[in-house]
C-alpha cells in the first residue's frame, strides 16, 4: 500500500490546490482566539483585529480573530465530501482586556460557525491538558469570592458536513481492514479522554515555538482511526509542526496540509524520517493491548466469539474480522511532500 502526504505553503482560506469533494475527513487544531502567541498572526491577517486590541475592545477583537477562522471553515465545507467529519481541537481563552478579566469561549463561537454553514454538530470529546503550575486558581488567592478556575481542557469538536453518513460499496475491504477493535471504541469513543495528555513542544528554532501549539500525536491519530478507511485523505488546514500529517501517515491514509511559515515544512523531515519506528511502535502497541484484553477475558473463564482473519487472536465482534494494520516500510520525499510505502503487519 502506498500513501502521499503533501504539505501546501499557503493561506488556508482559500484550499486552491483542493477540488470540491476531494477530502474525506478534517483534523485541525486552529490558533485560539485571545491566546497572546496568536495576536500578531491573527492582526496580521486582519488589521481590525490589532485595532480592537489597541482600543482595548476584547469581544470586537474575538469576532475579529474569529472571522478569520470563519474563512478557513467555509472552505473546509466546499472541499469535505458529503457525510465527511470535521474535527476541530480548540480551547477557550481567558485574558484581561483594558482592565476586565473574562473567558472567550472559543469553543462555542466555532460550533455557530460550523452550524451555520450547515454541518451537523456530533457529541463533542473533552482532554485535558498539561499545566505550568500545581496552582488551581487565578484571582483573589485564598479568599472569596474574587478567584477564578485555572482552564485544564480542551474541546475536540466533531461535526458532519451534508447531515447523512459516508456510504461505502458493501462488504468494502477498505472499511473493514480500517476497523477498530471493541475495547479500544469503548476508550476512543467516550467524551473525556482522561488517557491522553499534551505535549511540551520541543523545537530547537525558538522563534518556530513561540508560532507552534502543543497538539498531542495521540489525538489525530485516534481521530484518523475513527472517522476515516484506509485510501482516505486527510487535510489539516492548519499543519504547523505536521502532527496530524505524521498520524494520517502511521495510520495509513493520505494526507494534505496547508501553513503560512514555509519553516515548517523543513522541521517535519525530522518526523518523517522517524515514520517507521513510530509506525512500528504504534502498531505492536495496538497489537499487544488487544493480546492483552484476550488474556483478562479467558482469565475470567471467557472466550470471544469470532478468529481474525489475519492474525493468530480471537475479537469480539464480527466486524473486528478483517482488522488488518499496516507499518511504514519507507518514506521518499517527492516535489509537494512524501510518497509512503506501507507493508501488513
């Protein structure tokens, strides 16, 4: 099997390299609104956003900063197929503006973007985040009632684009070998992800950091496994450090990202070049938790009702059957990005 992974130098706002219907799932982690690190990028894209910050207008300055994400989401209904889902990983902001201390709640603002251009809202999942300090209030300290909650999530929101479901040709190979064992939906598929936590950035280019998010490898790659089959291309319209390329790419789908700073794209050939190791460490992962979930089941004086057909363990349910995991075997660098062979496991 073989994947392409191209990375776009460009304004998301407008995907021109993307034909209409030509990405089947989204996973993105935007700069957040009212997070100081983004003020310059945001102004620079629309100066009322520095204007309403000099006047010290913070919710003209958060519907500003907004409306250049609005551009992005707008594009990403054009190019998702019909039945296609989006997933956005943002948090909410808290900032004092000419003297007011509020949370912006991001969060909410992206879910009346996206409904508005008509994608159907889906239970959204909640993760926590690592924190800079053992402290858990902001404010008056010890005494009330003037402290404040110390913000420790984020939000991956999840949206469908066109209401129904993607259709697939019946029994498709694709789908199936793509499939997900049943311990790991009963995990994947709960709305707090108390197991994954962020990750500290660690780029040598100090002005890269301050332009850069920490984004979790474990969260895209859930999300691929997910919501995509195998043969499926995922675009990330915000790249940055190419995580959610990196985990399309050891899952085994396509993928496309767009970002501003060309920089970028040069740090991402380190990611790369680790693809295989990465590749071969998730999927013996994988593996070993399920051989593990088949030896507390038959502990239990229980069995599972159904052989894998490539592997040498019992799953649970029919449709875990043809599960079938692929690790990186090569990466070669092309023109636009990188041409990936895959081989079975």
């Amino acid at each position: 099997m073989e994947t392409s992974h191209r990375v776009v130098v460009d304004d998301a706002r407008e995907l021109d390299t993307l034909a209409d219907d030509s990405v089947d799932l989204v996973v993105t982690s935007p700069p957040y609104p009212m997070i100081e690190m983004w003020d310059e990028a945001f102004g620079a894209l629309d100066p009322a956003v520095a204007d309403a910050l000099e006047e010290g207008d913070g919710q003209r300055a958060f519907e500003a900063m907004h409306g250049v994400l609005d551009e992005v989401w707008a594009e990403l209904e054009r190019v998702l197929v019909d039945g296609g889902v989006a997933c956005v990983n943002v948090g909410d902001a808290t900032r004092t503006v000419d003297g007011s201390f509020r949370v912006y709640p991001n969060h909410a603002r992206v879910l009346e973007a996206f409904q508005s251009l008509g994608f159907d809202p889906l239970p959204d999942v909640l993760w926590r985040k690592p924190t800079n300090s053992a402290a858990k209030f902001m404010g008056s300290g010890m005494v009330p009632p003037n402290a404040y909650v110390t913000l420790e999530h984020e939000y991956v929101l999840l949206f469908r684009n066109g209401g129904d479901s993607r259709s697939f040709e019946p029994g498709a190979d694709r789908r199936y070998e793509a499939a997900y064992f049943w311990e790991e939906r009963n995990r994947w598929f709960s709305d707090v992800w108390t197991d994954v936590t962020g990750d500290l950035q660690a780029l040598d280019h100090d002005e890269l950091r301050e332009r850069s998010a920490a984004f979790p490898f474990e969260i895209p790659y859930r999300l691929v496994n997910m919501y995509s089959a195998y043969g499926d291309t995922v675009l990330d319209p915000f790249w940055g450090t190419g995580t959610t390329s990196l985990a399309a790419l050891v899952a085994g789908r396509d993928s496309v990202g767009y970002e501003r700073e060309a920089a970028f794209a040069e740090v991402f050939d380190d990611a790369v070049a680790d693809a295989p190791a990465l590749s071969r460490s998730v999927v013996d992962e994988r593996l070993d938790r399920h051989r593990a979930f088949v030896a507390d089941v038959r502990a239990e004086g229980d069995e599972l009702g159904y052989d894998a057909v490539h592997y040498d363990f019992p799953v649970r349910t029919k449709q875990e059957r043809e599960i079938r995991f692929y690790e990186v075997e090569s990466v070669e660098s092309t023109d636009e990005g990188y041409r990936v062979t895959h081989e079975p496991v």
